[in-house]
C-alpha cells in the first residue's frame, strides 16, 4: 500500500494472473448546553440548574430536572436527552445546563401580558414554550384601584405540558368567572452566547459553563471521562475551551472529546474539500478527541448532530464491556440515519464511504457510511491524525482511550492508601493488583500487552524517602482493523480437476 492510498473497510483486487502463495462504564459522559429549564415548576427556594452538573438516567429524570423540547436548535441538551434516552434507550449522562431564565439576556425584556377567563376554575395558556413558569403572576383586573396579586400555592397550581406546550393554571381557591390578567416573562435562548457556554472559574470552587466538569465527581460521584457539546462544539472557542478542561480535571481526570465541525464556515457552506482545511485552521485536531462532519437526516424527520450518535453508540458499548473503551463507535450500527445532512443546499447529494474514507477519514475527521448493507458510524482515527503523522496512538482513537482509562481507573481506586504506611510488602501488593487488572484487561482483548511496576528512577531519586511512589504501566492497546482486503487471483489449478472428472465420467 502507498502512502498515497489510503483504506478503510473491506476492499477487493482482481489481477488477470499470478503466482500461488503458500500461506499456512464508573466513568460518564459529560454533555453541555442549554436546555428548557424555565418551563419548570420550582418550589419555594429552589432554583434553576444552571452550570450544576446532574447524572441522569433516562428520559423522566430528564424532564423532571431539565424539562424537554423538540426545538433542539434552540435547546440543544434535547438532542442527546432524545437519542440516548428514547432511540437507543441507554444513560446515563452528565447534563451541565447554561441557559439561565433569571439572566436579562436570557430573557425578553418587557413582560407580557394577556387576559384569560377560567374555565371550570381553568386557565390555559397555548404556545406556552417560551413561558418562564416561575414568572407567571395572577392578577385581578379591577374597574379602579390596584390588582389583586392571586398566590401560587394558595390560590393556584401552575404546570407546564410538554407534549402539548401548554400552560394550565388550576385554581386551589375559586378563580372566579371574571377575566384575569396573565403576566409572565418569556425566554430567549437566542441570547446565550459562546461565553455563557464556556463559562469561568474563579480557581477557588466556583464554576460556571465547560469549567463546571471540575464539578461532577464531586456532585456526582462518576469521573468526567468524555465530553460532548452539540450544537456548540463547532463553535472555535466553546471547543478550545472544551480541550482546555479535557485534560486533568481536578488534578486527575483525562477526558476524551467527541466534536462537531460546523456546515457553515461564515455564511459559506462547508464541502467535503473545504472542511479539511477549516479544521485544521480552527484547531480541531487535538489527540484527546474524534471531530465529526457533517450531520445526519435521521429517519423520525430530525437533524442530528454526529457527536450525539457516535457518543451514544460509544456509551452502549462501554456498557457491553465493563466501561473499558476497547472497542470504537466506528462501524457500530446507527439505524437512524437516513443520509448524511450537510444542508439545504446539498440535500440532493449522496456520499459513498469511499468519498467519506478519501475526504475524511484519512484526514482525521469521522463521519458515518452506508457499509455493509446498514448505516454506521465510520471512522476511528484521533482528530491529530493524517496519513502524514500517523503513529500508533492516533490510529485508533481507542489507544489513547485506554491509556485515559488506565490512568483514570489507577486515581479512583488508588486513594485510600494515601498517608498509610508503605512497606515493601504493601509495594509489592499494589504491583500484583494492578499486574492482575492488566492481565485481566490482556484476557479481554483490550490490551495485548501490560506490565505494572514501581518505577525504578523514583528509587534512584529517593522520591520514596519523600512519600513519593511511581508506579509505572507499560502497556499495549490493541490495535482496530482499519482495512480488510481480498486479493482475488484468476488461476488455472481448477482445470486438472475439470479434466480429470471429465475422464473419469467417460470411463
């Protein structure tokens, strides 16, 4: 194979003539972005969830703690909400929310107001999506002098229906007949800028946007290992900041990133010859992240951003394999997918898997293919990766991955022999233990090679008299089959077997 040639999936030659050859998951993924949380029902001194990194397990923890849209380009945390939960029926998630209804920019800014009769001491509000729930206020509308502010609580309940995007306030007390007065604020997710997603910390525990990953093993006991942000990760800076907090979070954690490039470069769409270019401008070919383009049409009528599939994909089989990442999102069905989404204006085109090997996969960027009969997500390089580079660890972007998790899993476990006394025998019992976890991951195909030890130089340095200890992993992945190709040669052997039946017959 030249290096001009590159390959992915099954292939097959022909050749006119030849010789014979003699051949004899404690981990999570963390997902940011907005979501509806104004159409829900707070009480008395809770407040929205805004930069707060929850766990999630399915779709009704979902609605309950972030609520839900179909508007997902408004909302984007629905996306993932959607596929995770209800299509592929697998969590949980990390959910780190950044639209905040009690933000001025976040919201319009002049109230509004509407007159509304009960109805069987019902008042219903239609088209109530854009509705901050929170500040709905009751009024009387009196012929003079000032309204009666009715008490939510007292005087009534308030609830928001998603699947009817309605609002229907229930009188506790009687609401009466006479016509009342609706007042509320309505939401503008349109304001939450690239700033409001990529947040701040203070470095003293306070932290909003991506930097609230610092967050989630404390509020949710699981390691923040992956990232994704659809709808956002196309976004330069939200995905420099996204690579800034993917690498020791709190001092410990290594994350892994999947991303989006965007179908817009400006106002230009982007092609499957100029997004390669895009990427690597923007700098979007990071080794800790697989960068995926374009989109997909999906089956239900949906645009889907690629991180969300692959992510969801990738979750599953974290879930099939004890949560040790071995196995790649690449080639792992995703059903679906109706064709690839690059916009309006190429919605007449159709991408075969060797325009996507030729275009993307060789240049680091993963997509999804119809091969094999099915769609599937299709490429397992690490963003960093070009025919040009290509080393052992960006081939396959579940080699880092292990690495990650081999360290990661090290940090989770390893702490409670902090500040204990460490013997020659208690050091020679970490080595065995983890030698057994290494040899355990040998057995299961994720790692062909693993060899545990103290590391010979912190002795030499006497690292050791200082409470110091290095262990050190020495370990190979084990490697993903990029490409399988058949080599199909015409021969003449089948002829002596022709004849020899033929004669034999005459006999």
């Amino acid at each position: 194979m030249t290096m001009s040639e590159y390959l992915h999936g099954a292939y097959g030659d022909t050749q006119a003539n030849g010789n014979r050859v003699s051949t004899d998951s404690e981990s999570a993924i963390v997902c940011i972005g907005t979501a509806p949380v104004h159409t829900l029902a707070l009480a008395s001194g809770e407040s929205y969830p805004v930069s707060k990194p929850v766990l999630v397990r399915n779709i009704a923890e979902a609605k309950k703690y972030f609520g839900y849209s179909d508007d997902w380009a408004k909302y984007t945390l629905c996306d993932a909400m959607h596929h995770f939960f209800e299509t592929k029926g697998i969590g949980p998630l990390v959910f780190i929310n950044v639209l905040d209804p009690t933000k001025a920019a976040h919201k319009s800014e002049n109230a509004t107001t509407v007159s509304k009769t009960p109805v069987n001491n019902i008042i219903t509000i239609a088209d109530g999506e854009s509705v901050i729930l929170d500040s709905v206020q009751v009024k009387t509308i009196p012929a003079e002098g000032d309204p009666v502010v009715k008490v939510k609580g007292t005087d009534y309940s308030i609830a928001y229906s998603t699947a009817k995007k309605t609002i229907t306030i229930t009188g506790i007390t009687n609401l009466g007949t006479d016509a009342l007065n609706v007042v509320y604020d309505t939401i503008d997710a349109t304001g939450v800028t690239s700033d409001d997603v990529i947040g701040a910390t203070d470095g003293l525990g306070t932290n909003t946007g991506i930097f609230a990953v610092k967050n989630v093993y404390q509020l949710t006991g699981v390691i923040p290992a992956y990232m994704i942000a659809p709808g956002f990760s196309s976004v330069p800076a939200v995905h420099t900041a996204m690579y800034q907090n993917s690498q020791k979070v709190n001092g410990h954690w290594d994350m892994w990133i999947f991303a989006d490039l965007p179908l817009l470069n400006g106002s230009t769409p982007l092609t499957m010859d100029t997004v390669v270019t895009w990427k690597n401008s923007n700098g979007y070919n990071h080794p800790n992240e697989t960068v995926y383009f374009p989109m997909i049409a999906g089956t239900d009528g949906n645009k889907y951003h690629l991180s969300v599939i692959a992510a969801a994909n990738f979750l599953e089989l974290l879930g099939e394999n004890e949560g040790i990442p071995y196995h790649s999102a690449s080639n792992t069905d995703a059903p679906i997918i109706s064709k690839l989404w690059m916009g309006d204006s190429a919605a007449n085109k159709l991408f075969d898997d060797e325009i996507i090997n030729e275009k993307l996969n060789k240049n680091g960027i993963a997509s999804a293919a119809f091969v094999g009969g099915r769609w599937a997500v299709w490429g397992a390089h690490a963003a960093s990766y070009n025919q040009n580079n290509a080393d052992y660890v960006n081939v396959a972007e579940t080699a880092l991955m292990m690495l990650y998790y081999v360290s990661n899993d090290f940090q989770a476990r390893r702490p409670r022999n902090v500040d204990k006394p460490m013997t020659a025998n208690d050091i020679a019992s970490i080595v065995a233990e983890e030698q057994n976890r290494l040899d355990g991951l040998k057995a299961m195909g994720a790692l062909i090679y693993g060899e545990a030890a103290l590391d010979a130089d912190s002795i030499a340095n006497s690292d050791v008299y200082s409470g110091d200890f290095v262990f050190e992993f020495r370990v190979t992945t084990t490697p993903l089959a990029k490409s399988l190709k058949a080599v199909v040669t015409w021969v003449d052997d089948g002829f002596s077997t022709y004849f020899a039946t033929g004669e034999s017959d005459v006999a």
